[in-house]
C-alpha cells in the first residue's frame, strides 16, 4: 500500500503567557453552539457530504482530522485508492485509510475535498463522537470559544489581528512539526513551583498529563489514585494509577489552583522525542470557564481573565 506522505499525530493537551487589549463578535465567518461531553471534550454539530448533523470533538493535537469507521460505512464513503495515513496516538501507532470528503461544514464554515481518515469507533477516544476536527481544520481560521453561551466562532485570521483586546492575556504559542506532517502541534510553557515545564496544547484532552521526566525534575509527590483512570489516545486506552496535584500553576500573569495531573510514560511522549525530557500535556478543562480565541496565524492563544485569579 502507498503511504500518504502525511502521516499525523494525535495526542492530548493547554496552558496561558504575556498580556494585550475587546474582541468583536460581529465579524465571525460562522458563529455554532457547542457542547461539553461528561468527559470534558468539546464537540461541534458537522455535516459531511451534506449529511448531519454528526458530533465532531475539537482536537487540537489532531494535526488531521478524522472520521469513525461507522460513520464512513453509514455515509458509504470510499477510501483514496493505495493511500493511507499513520496515525501517532497517545498509547499507541497505526495505519489507517484516507477517505476523501466532498464537503464537510461547521455552520457556514465549508471545507471543500477534504481528506479525512478513518479510524474504528471501538477506542475510548472514539467513543460517542462521529469524529475529530483537527488542525488541518481549525488552523484555516481564528477560533473563538464563549464560555458563557458555549459557542464557537470562527473568524478570518485577517479579522482578528486588527482587533484588541482590553483585558485578556496573549500566550505565545510554539508550532512544531513531526514527521512527515504538513500541520504543526503547538506548544507553550507552564510553571509549577520554580519550574518552568514545556506543555503541548490539546483540547482534545480533558486531562492534564505529565511523563515521569517532568515529574521527576519537579520533585514531585505522586498520589495513588482511589479509583484507576484511563487515559484515551486516538488507537487505544492505558490505565494510570498515579496522580499529582498542583496547588498552583502558573502562565504569564494568571494563576491557576488546584490542578491535577496524571502521571503517565506514553507512547505519545516518545513519538515527540520526550521519552527522557519533561513534558507536559495540558487538557480542556483549563478553558472551559473562559473566553478564548486561539489565533493560529500569529502563534497566539488569547484568554479572558477577568474572571481568573492574576498575579
């Protein structure tokens, strides 16, 4: 089988930095509601080949987005002959096959012959959702979360860099490559304690998550979970039983209390050459009490705090 030159990563992940001026939300290109599962993941109504509405969740450490199996049988949708994809998931790796999508839509938002690839729905991370929206997607735009109404909107990066923004914080964004993927994963720095640690940013995760280097050079004090938790990649599920909790944790100018994280060695670590090196993996659950607006064009993620703790 040919492989697709574009083979992506899945991971799980977030944090905050640095300070501007308020945004209009006049100028959106499309303006839906979205929904928070009990597990934390954002999702979005999408329709695929005017088909819907299907429930996608928002991942950020997605560098393509993706399609389960039985949606794609359902939609009768056919795979790119001799392509496929690799698919680096949190637990584990894979191949799997490329669909092309005649449209795909998020409100007003179209994705005209989109690629897509196809995963099986029998995962944790696939579970009750009909897909992903990755960066191939959401990078097309500036993308505008409303805590408060749970609602997305999506505007033209254009639009966005014109506008201020009294009172939020501008964290700056790192964007990486792996591979041989044509979309970046995006990084940026939290502090716990004295300690700066590097954190990928992934609302596709609504778990903070920590390897062991990190833990270790924090001198942390794990804690043995009561109950086993398992962290969901993209293939596969791995139980954690240890858990540190962080009384504070630290971005820019904003303090964030009481966070946990899991304390785990994933394949995921290693697939992004930090099998002996810190790194930290931020989830959703830092936003979902925020406005924010991640603003790929300009490697920024800008956040409200006028109703976060400042420092």
């Amino acid at each position: 089988m040919h492989k697709n030159p574009r083979g992506f990563i899945l991971a799980m992940a977030f944090t905050l930095c640095g300070c501007v001026k308020t945004l209009s939300l006049d100028n959106a290109l499309t303006m839906v509601p979205y929904q928070i599962q009990p597990s934390g993941r954002i999702l979005v109504d999408v329709q695929l080949n005017d088909d819907g509405p299907h429930q996608f969740a928002l991942d950020t450490a997605a560098t393509i987005s993706v399609v389960t199996d039985e949606l794609r049988y359902t939609l009768e949708i056919e795979a790119i002959a001799q392509s496929s994809a690799t698919v680096h998931g949190a637990v584990t790796s894979g191949e799997f096959p490329l669909l092309s999508i005649r449209r795909l839509q998020v409100g007003d938002a179209t994705w005209v012959d989109a690629q897509l690839v196809a995963l099986p729905q029998g995962t944790a991370a696939m579970s009750n959702i009909d897909g992903l929206l990755g960066i191939d997607f959401l990078r097309k735009y500036a993308v505008g979360f409303s805590a408060q109404d749970r609602v997305l909107r999506l505007y033209s990066p254009r639009s966005v860099r014109n506008e201020s923004y009294q009172g939020w914080v501008s964290i700056p964004l790192q964007a990486r490559r792996f591979g041989d993927s044509r979309q970046p994963l995006y990084f940026l720095d939290i502090r716990i304690g004295d300690r700066a640690v590097p954190a990928l940013f992934d609302l596709g995760s609504s778990q903070n998550i920590m390897n062991w280097p990190a833990a270790r050079s924090l001198r942390l004090m794990p804690v043995d979970m009561e109950d086993e938790a398992e962290l969901s990649g993209a293939i596969a599920g791995q139980e954690v039983l240890v858990r540190f909790d962080a009384a504070d944790v630290l971005t820019a100018n904003t303090r964030w209390r009481n966070e946990q994280f899991l304390i785990a060695d994933l394949e995921i670590f290693s697939t992004l050459g930090y099998s002996d090196r810190p790194l930290a993996i931020l989830g959703s659950g830092l936003f979902q009490q925020r406005d924010f607006v991640i603003d790929f064009a300009r490697n920024r993620l800008l956040v409200d705090i006028s109703r976060a703790e400042v420092e």
